[in-house]
C-alpha cells in the first residue's frame, strides 16, 4: 500500500531536505516540526535563488509556499 503524504514527511522529520518554493526558489535545512497542513519548521535553513545564498536560521514555512520537499 503506498504511503499517506504525512508518513512520508514524518519519516524525514530531524533530517536535511531540500523544499523547492513556488516562485523557483529552494531552502535546504533540517525538517524540525510540520502540522496537518504541512506548514514546516525548518532549522539550519538556506535560502538559494538568482541572487546567490542566504543563511535564514530557524524558520516556519507556510504550505502554500511549497511545491515539493524531498530528502537529501
């Protein structure tokens, strides 16, 4: 049975992913807490875009901001 979008992001939750933005961007940082509506709490996090990288910290990310979330 394939698994349910909330236990594929459990199982990288205290780890690195990469969130790709809807507007291009990415962050890379480690996946501290997420919610039912896939908010994301992203520590360590870095910003990377057409003008280079920026160091964020701690962050939370709104669901509606992200296309995709893989592990790395």
């Amino acid at each position: 049975m394939p698994e349910k979008p909330l236990d594929l992001i459990h199982g990288t939750l205290d780890k690195e992913i990469a969130v790709q933005l809807k507007d291009g961007r990415e962050i890379v940082g480690i996946l501290r807490g997420y919610d039912l509506d896939f908010n994301l709490t992203i520590d360590k996090a870095v910003i990377s875009g057409e003008g280079g990288k920026k160091g964020l910290g701690k962050i939370v990310l709104r669901h509606n901001n992200v296309s995709s979330v893989k592990p790395l």
